[in-house]
C-alpha cells in the first residue's frame, strides 16, 4: 500500500511546512478542519494558504464535510459527542476514502492537514489516519521537527498513556490482548477530543 501522511500546521512557518511537504513529496494538501481559517495563524487561512500551495506545485482540497471534527448530525453523537467509530462508517465518511482512494491511484502523495502539533491529540490521526490505517495503508505523521511517526508509534504512545501498569499482574481485572488496548485507548481519546453539540449551542446563545 502507498503512504499516507498527517501534519499540523502549528508547528511551522509556512516557508518550513513547505518545504517539510516537499521533502516528504507530497502533491496534494487535505485540509480536515471543518474551519479552514485561524485567527492565530493567518497564513494557514484557506485562501492564502491555497494561493502558496499552489504556488509550490501543491494540490488543495478542503475536505470538511467527510472528514471535519465538527459533524452536527444528532445520530453521530449519542455518547454526547461525535463517535469515530460511528462516524467513519457514514456515507460522508466513506465518500472521503474513496476520493483519498482514487486519487492514489492516479498516484497522488497526500497529506491529512489539522492544527496540532501532536497526532496523537487530533482527529486527523485518531479519527481520520486510524481508519486508512486499518485499511493497510501506511501512516506517516510528520511531526514538529519534521520527521515521520509512525501509526505502530502512536498507538504505542496512546497505551502508555492508557495502560502504564499493563505489565503487572492484576487478580481483580481480565488480561487485554495488545489490540483491546489499543482500541481502548482510541476510544479513550475520542471520549477527550471528540466535538460537542453542546459547546457548538453554548457559543451560539452567549
């Protein structure tokens, strides 16, 4: 299977994260924020962040509707806020992929493009990157410094973080293979970073 590769834009001057997209031969930017502007780094407004793409050679596609965090519909939401695993089954979700699939074939490098610096706090990679990588695609989340993790790295970081005694013996709890662990700590995340109607309805009425 071909690459796939994440990125947060935070942690980079544009003229760095251009140059990060070329060292990793990326040929098409997949913006997932379902806001594609910032108030903090202007640079990374849709606009002007299309304007340098393509400036550099660089396909941008903003793909909120299948891959946005902020998904309103009530159905995707009722464990209070938006289920991954719900979600990246829906037809919107699904839509995605298969353009991520036909795009690759035509041999198109992309790369999923949220905020954060860390994969391992932001939807593109637990939302968006598990799913592909499931899938048996290949994950590469490019990080502050510029080099790649892996999906094998994040998913170690996130039952670390989940599951720091795992190797002592417990008589009071039953034994998880490594994958249960692994999708509990998904699941952990997402119950973390998964949006919210209600923060969405909070800001509307204040």
């Amino acid at each position: 299977m071909k690459d796939i590769f994440t990125i947060g834009y935070s942690s980079f001057k544009t003229e760095e994260f251009i140059a990060v997209l070329k060292k990793y031969k990326i040929t098409s930017l997949v913006d997932v924020r379902s806001n594609p502007n910032s108030k903090f780094y202007i640079d990374y407004n849709q606009n002007s962040l299309q304007t340098i793409l393509k400036s550099n050679g660089i396909i941008y596609r903003n793909y909120k509707s299948e891959f946005g965090a902020r998904q309103l519909e009530k159905k995707y939401h009722k464990k209070g806020y938006l289920d991954f695993n719900v979600y990246t089954k829906s037809n919107s979700f699904l839509k995605g992929v298969k353009k991520i699939e036909v795009g690759m074939d035509l041999n198109y490098v992309f790369v999923f493009m949220c905020a954060e610096k860390d994969p391992s706090t932001c939807h593109r990679n637990i939302m968006i990157a598990r799913k592909f990588h499931e899938l048996g695609y290949t994950i590469k989340n490019i990080l502050a410094d510029g080099s790649s993790e892996s999906q094998e790295s994040v998913e170690r970081r996130l039952v670390d973080e989940y599951f720091p005694n795992r190797n002592q013996l417990s008589f009071f709890s039953d034994d998880l293979s490594w994958q249960e662990m692994v999708n509990r700590s998904y699941e952990n995340r997402n119950v973390e970073i998964g949006y919210r109607i209600v923060d969405e309805e909070k800001v509307n009425i204040s």
